[in-house]
C-alpha cells in the first residue's frame, strides 16, 4: 500500500523534480557544501599548504576571549539595522512611485530591476568608482553643491552607512518588483473612494492601500 502510494507520488512529481535537480546540484555544490566544511573548519587549525590539526573548542575560546568581540557584535547589530532599515523603506517608497507613473512605466521597472542582473564583481567596481575618495561619482556629485569631499569606505564614521547602501542597492530591484505586485493587488476603488473622502495623496497609500498589501511585507520580512 505505502509502496503504490509512493510511487504514484513520484509519477506526480518526477517532471518538477527533474527541472529542479539542477539547482538542487548547484546550491549543494556551492553553498551547502561551504557551510559544512567551514563549520567542520571552526574546529581545526588550518594552514593552506598543510593538513588541517583538530583542536577542538579553542578557536571558540580565542573568540570570546578577543577583546575586539564586542565592538564587532555591535558592528553586526548595526549594520543589519540600517540595511533593513534601508533594504524596507526604499523599495516600498519606489513601488508606490512606480505604481503612480502613467507613461514609461515598463522603462522605469526594468531600470529599477537591473541592479539585480548585474555580476558581482561589476557591482564591486561601480561601487568603488562611486565612493572613490579623490574622483569618485559621488563626491564629485557633492562637489558640484559646495559639499566637500569625503573619504566614504576609508572613514570610520562613514564606512557603515556606505556598505549598507552597497548591500541594500543590488537587491532592491527585485524587493520592489515584489511591493508593486502586493500593491496591484488592491482594488483601485479603494483609492477613488478615498480621494473622494478629501483624503490627500500620503492618507490614500497610508491608511488605505498600504495596509491591504501587507501580505507582500511579511512574505519579504
């Protein structure tokens, strides 16, 4: 009995699983596989060239025992603040611009959404081209106000700000894809009853429409 309900189970979903086996081999190669050989390294010494010595929990100890550990762990705390910070008001505040443009919206989607397809490694060299301290894009943008300019990833005061916005930026495009889609989903007459109600355009997408697209905000939170 189990065994026929298995295979018909498997007659169901063979063609799905065959198209996922791909990425299922990609990610065990190049993701699973790091995460656990680097946890198995937590507890060896390891020089390149050299086999790796077990050593137990003294890595861990080494660590806790950093003086350095508690500026770190508030870095992390930081730093995750402001890119969620970031990575949820942008995104948002771009879909409801995006859902509001009548002409070239198809235009101003894909320009939003092109980040998402750009390697890594060009990311990389836009980004150090942009926070470049002497040239860079946008100091020399700041310079054309009377803003002097600044040393962006190389001050201790800015550098945090600066990765945050290199972290957030490559994925924004495809976080407000998403918005916009949850905002679609709400019936316009929402809005007209609201502008006929006298509400202005910030009380419509607050207290109107923004609340019907929370499905889409917890899915990404």
């Amino acid at each position: 009995m189990a065994e026929g309900q298995a295979l018909r189970a498997w007659s169901k979903y063979r063609t799905g699983l065959l198209f996922l086996l791909p990425a299922i081999v990609v990610f065990a190669v190049f993701l699973w596989y790091p995460i656990i050989q680097n946890f198995f390294l937590t507890f060896q010494s390891y020089v390149p060239g050299f086999e790796p010595q077990w050593i137990g929990l003294q890595n861990l100890t080494a660590v806790l025992h950093d003086p350095k550990l508690p500026r770190a762990i508030v870095n992390t705390f930081e730093f995750v603040g402001l890119c969620l910070a970031i990575g949820f008001a942008v995104p948002i505040v771009s879909a409801i611009a995006l859902t509001e443009v009548r002409r070239g919206r198809g235009f101003f989607r894909l320009a939003v959404y092109v980040p998402n397809m750009i390697p890594g490694i060009a990311l990389y060299i836009i980004w150090r081209w942009v926070f470049e301290p002497n040239v860079g894009l946008l100091n020399q943008a700041l310079g054309l106000v009377g803003v002097p300019h600044q040393l962006w990833l190389l001050s201790p005061r800015q550098v945090m700000l600066s990765l945050s916005l290199m972290s957030t930026w490559a994925n924004f495009g495809g976080t407000t894809v998403l918005y916009m889609a949850g905002l679609s989903n709400v019936n316009p007459e929402l809005y007209e009853a609201a502008e006929l109600e006298g509400a202005g355009f910030f009380s419509c997408w607050c207290s109107s429409l923004l609340p019907r697209s929370r499905f889409s905000r917890s899915r990404l939170s």
